[in-house]
C-alpha cells in the first residue's frame, strides 16, 4: 500500500501514511476544510432541529 499523500510506501507505523509528516498534512487537510464527508443535513442549525422535529413526527405517525 502506498502514502495517499506522497505515494510512498506506507510504513506500518503510520499506516496508511509513510510517516508522521504525511499523517499531519492528512490532519491539516481535514481541520482546515479541503477534506469533508459529503452530507444530505441542513447547513442551518434551526432548520436542521426543524428537519429532526418533522421527522420524529413521521415515525410516531406510523
């Protein structure tokens, strides 16, 4: 297996990373936002209540 950041060999140390240095560029990326798991929730936190709330109404309903 390779670095996903410099496709070195991986070293089982940092696995999947060949090291530390490449296991903290993977971390910055995802602390500073360039890395983000796709997601279907509201971006708004009310809407996002507004959401939960009609969908806990559904599942009582049924």
């Amino acid at each position: 297996m390779s670095c996903p950041i410099c496709a070195k060999p991986s070293d089982e140390k940092y696995r999947p990373f060949c090291s530390k240095r490449c296991a903290d560029v993977d971390l910055a990326k995802w602390m500073s936002g360039s890395y983000a798991v796709p997601s279907e929730d509201p971006q708004d936190v009310e809407e996002a209540i507004e959401a939960a709330e009609r969908e806990r109404a559904k599942q009582t309903r049924h």
